[in-house]
C-alpha cells in the first residue's frame, strides 16, 4: 500500500479554515474539550482492532505489544486528561509582593492555537494521539502528519479522525518528506515534532523565522551500564526486555552496554539465557516479536555486524525484515555503530572498570534521551548526578516513559519541551500572567516625582 501526498492547495485550506475556527473561540469552551476528549476515547474504542491489525501489517507488532506499548497508553492519557482538565485549565492565584498591592496576580492557562503535530514510525499511533490529547484539553486546533513508512497505520487513522472530527479541528495530511517540508513552510502557533535529531534540527529552522514555540522530542544513542554487583538475571532479563521491545526500534531503547569487566561474560551468558525465556521458540517466528520497518534500515543493521565480534544472535533473513537480537563485542567507540543511534536489536559491548570511564565517555557524546544503569541504588545516583539525559533508571529499562506523573522529554541534542498528562495540556498552552487592579485607591509610591523613593527602596530590600 502507498501513501498519497497531500497537495499544497489543501494543505493551505486546512490551515486556513483551522485558524477561522480557532478563531470562532469554540475550542476554549471547557464543555466542547470535554466532549472532543470524549470523541477521541469512543473513536479509538471502535477503531481498535483495525488500529492493532494495521500495526502487525506494517510492523509485524502483536495486539499485546500494541495495546500495552501504543493504544493503551493513549486512552490512559485521555482519561487523565478527562479527570483533570478542569484542574489544569482553572485560573490560579498568585502571590502579590508587597510593593504590588493591593492587586491580585493571577496566572490564566490559555491554549496556544493552530498546532502541528508531526509523529515517526516506531510508535505511529501513541506518538500521533497522545500529543493530540494535550492540543485537544488545552484547547487548541490539530493538524496531524504520520508517518509513510508505515501506510496501513497512517490510513487507518486518517479514517478514524475523518470519522471522529471535523477536518476544520483535527485533520490528517499524508506524504513523504516533500509534504513535510510543505507543512513547515506555513505559520503554526505550535510545533509538536517526534523524530530524529537531524529532523528535528529542519523543524526548527524552518519555523524559526515565525519564532514558533516547539517540543521535539528526539533521540540518541541511550547507555545502559551494568556494574560489578548487579543482580545479573535481573539486569540481563529487563535489559533484553527493553531491547526486544518494538525490535529495538525505540527512541529510549537502550543503545549500547557498557558493562564491568568483571562480569562481561558472566552477562552475555545470562542475557542469552533470559532471551530464551523471553522467547522459548526463538524470535524468528513468534507473533511476540515486531520485525524491521523498511529494506534500507534493515541493510543499515546489516551493515553494523561487520563492527565487531557476534557473541549472540546475529541472524537475519532480509525477506521478512526478521532480525534476530544480536550481541556485538570488541566495538570500538569510533565504530559507524557507535555514531548514530542504532535503532534496532544490535547491542554493541564496551566494557569498564572504573565508573568515572562512563561519566567521561557520556559526557563527550551527545545528551541522550534515555539513561539505565544496573547495580546498587546509590551508585545508581552517584552515576546520575554526574550525567544528563532525557529521563533515566536505576534497575531497569522504559519504565519512566510509562509514568505520567513524571515528564518525558529530551534535552539538548536529543529534544526540548516535555509531555504526557498535565505537560502535555502545558505544553499546548500559554501561562498567562494577569495583574488585576482595583481602583478605590490609588497609592502614590509608584508615581514620578518619586517622593517617597527611599521607602519603595527599603521595601524592594525586605
């Protein structure tokens, strides 16, 4: 199945009629968020199923993996967002100094506006949806561009928002990376990116110039350290967990293993042990394993194999994009698969012995979006306080994208802004400062010729 490239012309009139309907104010109504969040939890209850079968067409993804990774997710946002909304939306009171009185401070949460929301491939649904549940409780209007690589997913939810929405609220444009380019030559009043580092750097030159408010959520390559006194069938069994997920193709998969010298080989030989536990009949023909999205990223894979020694896996068969997960050892940090975020079920190998090796070598490469690290807690934090990531965990792997009371996001080279359940209303509104004022006095403090200025000054000191 192909996708077809939404032309210019309507690419123009959907901006065009958005930014009258945002205008119209139907969208700040609290009433009409509430419905609109409602419209979206009835929409992906009926479109469930042929959401989970387009993800196993286009990713080989299981109805488990894709509800507990992808659609589940979504309608967990949108009941959040349901229980709260009012909460997030209210006014809210403020503290006034005491050179301010006797006015009030107010903050006033308002939408942003006219928004486009871009998503990748890995996760096409949860990456599309859960951004377009915070545009919708805040209040804004959506525009929605999936991703080609995966056509019957991207089809599927044309068809569900056409179903649900008004295309002058929420719309969907389809295409290569030409409508991409299409869509960011228009003005938006937010940009809401999921994708590579190197997207995301076009992104933001083409909307510089309106000075256009962003949250790219990027990527890179995520460490994931196993020291001395890690409980080993633990660390390799969340560590291949996390790995296997979506076949690697994750944005906070863990990247590459940096393991201590002392229990290199006793790791690699449990890793393969909980592999088989984690699949008892191998990866090649089970329903639980997503295979390769494309031809040019599985020969992109391919490719990294010759950049070391395979001490597990290894196999591939390029007809059906299966890639069986892969141990790679003696990689040196100049290796192609030590430069780009590997996006698959290759994990290279490098080994320590002191823990401050790890902090220098992080700390030269790119901030990356995820941080794992596997031994004892306060190593743990030791470790942390002294690296930068996105998110991060201590004996585990994924987790802390699946906690909503905490942010997720990027930081420097791999993404800005962060979202999921009250940041993601924040991240499609502004904070509004209000000074209101009342008039049955009027203090002459503030006043030129600055009569009483010493007294402001002792104040302003307090």
């Amino acid at each position: 199945m192909a996708i077809n490239n939404t032309d210019a012309a309507r690419i123009d009139a959907l901006v065009a009629a958005q930014r009258d309907f945002y205008a119209s104010g139907a969208t700040r109504d609290l009433q009409f968020r509430k419905r609109m969040l409602k419209t979206l939890q009835e929409a992906l209850q009926k479109w469930e199923k042929p959401l989970s079968d387009a993800l196993w067409h286009d990713l080989h993804k299981s109805y488990e993996e894709s509800f507990m990774t992808e659609i589940g997710l979504v309608f967990g946002e949108i009941s959040d967002a349901l229980k709260h909304l009012r909460k997030w939306a209210g006014r809210r009171r403020r503290p006034t100094p005491v050179t301010g009185l006797p006015s009030s401070s107010y903050i006033v949460r308002e939408p942003l506006g006219c928004t486009l929301i871009v998503s990748p491939w890995n996760y096409p649904v949860q990456l599309l949806l859960n951004p377009l549940v915070g545009a919708i409780a805040a209040g804004c209007t959506a525009i929605l561009k999936p991703s080609p690589y995966v056509p019957e997913v991207s089809s599927v939810v044309e068809k569900m928002i056409l179903d649900a929405f008004p295309e002058e609220y929420v719309a969907v444009v389809q295409g290569d990376r030409t409508v991409n380019a299409r869509l960011l030559e228009k003005r938006y009043d937010m940009v809401f990116f999921t994708g590579s580092p190197a997207l995301g750097k076009l992104v933001m030159e083409a909307q510089a110039k309106y000075l256009t408010p962003l949250v790219l959520e990027l990527g890179g390559k995520s460490p994931c350290i196993v020291d001395k006194d890690a409980k080993l069938d633990i660390a390799a069994r969340r560590i291949a967990w996390g790995k296997c997920l979506n076949s690697g193709q994750t944005c906070i998969a863990p990247d590459y293993l940096f393991l201590h010298e002392d229990i290199k080989d006793a790791f690699i030989a449990e890793f393969k042990k909980q592999l088989d536990i984690l699949y008892p009949s191998g990866t090649m023909d089970s329903g639980q394993y997503v295979h390769i999205v494309r031809d040019s990223a599985f020969a992109r894979l391919k490719g990294y194999l010759a950049d070391g020694e395979v001490v597990a896996g290894g196999r591939h068969d390029a007809a059906t994009r299966w890639f069986e997960p892969t141990l790679l050892d003696g990689v040196s940090p100049q290796a192609p698969v030590m430069q780009e975020e590997i996006f698959g079920p290759i994990f290279p190998i490098m080994t320590f012995r002191d823990r401050s090796e790890v902090v220098s070598f992080v700390n030269s490469r790119e901030k990356p979006l995820a941080f794992y690290y596997f031994g004892k807690e306060a190593d743990g934090w030791d470790i942390i306080s002294r690296t930068t990531s996105g998110g991060a965990c201590i004996n585990d792997t994924i987790m802390h994208i699946a906690n909503s009371n905490v942010p997720f996001g990027g930081v420097g080279n791999s993404g800005m802004g962060s979202y999921h359940s009250e940041r993601s209303f924040l991240a499609f509104s502004h904070e509004r400062s209000v000074i209101s004022t009342p008039t049955w006095i009027d203090l002459k403090l503030r006043y030129m010729p600055y009569k009483m200025f010493k007294l402001v000054k002792k104040m302003l000191l307090i």
